[in-house]
C-alpha cells in the first residue's frame, strides 16, 4: 500500500519496475536453489501417455533440484504431469518414487507415494472456488482433523492460519471464499493444500500464469525452499526467462518424447528452442 517510488520516462525498464515491485533486485527474481542435489525422487520409465502412446518418457528428478520442463504448445508437458499424478491412465511403462512403483492411474496413489500436482487450471481443477480458504487447505487431509465423520473446525482454522503466514496469503478471513481472493492468493492457496501432506516430489503447471510480480516471487521463493528442503520440484512453464532463470536443469519435450536435457550452464533460449522445435 506504498509509494515504493517514482521513475522518470527516460530511465524507465523492465528491471527498474520489477525492483520497485518487489523489494529487491530482479538477479534475485530469478534464483535457482542453493543446494547439492540428493538421491533420485522421481523416475519415470518407458511412460507412455494416452496422448503420446508411441513417446516413452524416461525422466529422473532428484532431491533439492527444480527440473523445469519446457517445450512447444502440444509437446505433451501436461499430459506427462496428469500420467504422474494418476489423472489419466498410462499406454505402458511405470512411474516410480524412491525406487518403488506407483500404481498407474491413481491419484490417491500418487499422494500416499508423496506426489502432489499444481494444475495449470487452477479455478477449474485446482480449488473449490465456493468454499472457503480453510476449508481448501485441508481440503487433502481431512482426515487428519476429522473424527466420525465431522471436522474440527479449530484444527482447520490453525492450520489455515499457520498456511496463510508462510506463504503471505493475502485474506482479512479464514472463512472467505477463494473466489474473492486474486489470482496470485489463489494460486497461493493451490500451494499451501498440498505442503500440508510434506510431499516429496511437487509437480507445478505454468505456476505463475496470470499472476502479478510480488505473487510470483513468492511462488518462486516457496520452490526454492522446497528444493532446499530435500524435495523434488517439476516445474512445466512456457516463459522461458522463467525457465531459464529458477530451474537447475531443463528437460525440453516434443511430440511427447524428451527432446533433451540442458544443464544450468547449458541454458539459454536457442538451446531450448533448437531441442524444442527439432
């Protein structure tokens, strides 16, 4: 709510206004996390998605990385993140976590292994707009606060409330329906539903679509600390300075197949693209 300040017309740039924004200098916008890389989380073998029956994805994310994972419109980025979490069955191949297989197509599966999915589409799939932002966050755990089939409204609102604090949520209520919220808080909450169950591996799809700055560089931070917490972090995002800027490797798909993997020092836009396009 203040006057963070003022640029004159001719010194005025995409870094100056992003600096204002959000406190601090865009370099630390964009920061991949400080951490050596743990064992394998994730490994996905001869995947082959309804979409792509005739790709196999073989694809590893390990402890304490962002694996961004770019490509074309169509390259089948979404489809391989819904075949991990279990929404759409698979042609063939299997997904592991830990070394140990996870039941295709089931998502409760995947969330008793330590999967969680961000969707793209947040409204839509992400979040029961009607509902309020307590009950969204332990919406994937009630079963933890709840006795005989009633909820403990006390423990729902703690844990809301402990949410709204670490990831800077932005609600005067606990008991405001998300629909009300912005799409950067939204988004936010999206987020704060899965933290609650320690997942292991976090896939995110296009996390910071449709979101302002300050919203982003929360989103942003909450990767980095998740990756340096030991986590597994999938990121899928067509913003390619994204792409480039938060993630400690970069698989490129296309057609449903993994065109390459680009390391850190590997990483720059015709690198991407020339993989992406073929």
């Amino acid at each position: 709510g203040r006057n963070a300040g003022e640029l004159r017309s001719g010194s005025i740039n995409r870094d100056a206004m992003v600096r204002l924004m959000i406190g601090r200098d865009v370099r630390q916008f964009y920061t991949p996390p400080q951490v050596r890389q743990g064992p394998v989380v994730l490994r996905t073998r001869n995947l082959r998605t309804e979409a792509y029956p005739q790709a196999p994805v073989d694809l590893e994310v390990r402890g304490g990385e962002i694996l961004g994972l770019a490509g074309l419109v169509g390259a089948g980025r979404t489809e391989l993140a819904r075949a991990i979490f279990g929404i759409d069955p698979v042609q063939g191949g299997r997904v592991e976590m830990n070394d140990k297989p996870v039941a295709s197509g089931s998502v409760p599966a995947a969330i008793a292994a330590g999967i969680c999915l961000v969707p793209e589409d947040r409204k839509g799939e992400g979040l029961f707009l009607d509902f309020s932002l307590s009950e969204n966050v332990v919406m994937p755990n009630l079963s933890a606060i709840a006795t005989a089939g009633f909820v403990d409204r006390g423990a729902e609102m703690e844990i809301a409330d402990r949410s709204r604090s670490r990831l800077s949520i932005r609600a005067p209520r606990l008991d405001r329906a998300v629909s009300e919220l912005s799409g950067g808080n939204q988004q936010k909450v999206v987020l704060a539903k899965w933290l609650g169950l320690d997942p292991r591996l976090i896939i995110l799809d296009e996390p910071t679509r449709g979101i302002d700055v300050g919203a982003k560089a929360e989103v942003y931070r909450l990767m980095r600390d998740l990756a340096e917490g030991g986590a597994a972090v999938l990121m899928i995002s067509s913003d390619m300075e994204e792409v480039i800027g938060v993630s400690t490797r970069v698989a490129v798909m296309r057609r449903g197949a993994i065109a390459g993997i680009l390391s850190r020092a590997d990483l720059s836009e015709e690198a991407i693209l020339s993989l992406a396009v073929g």
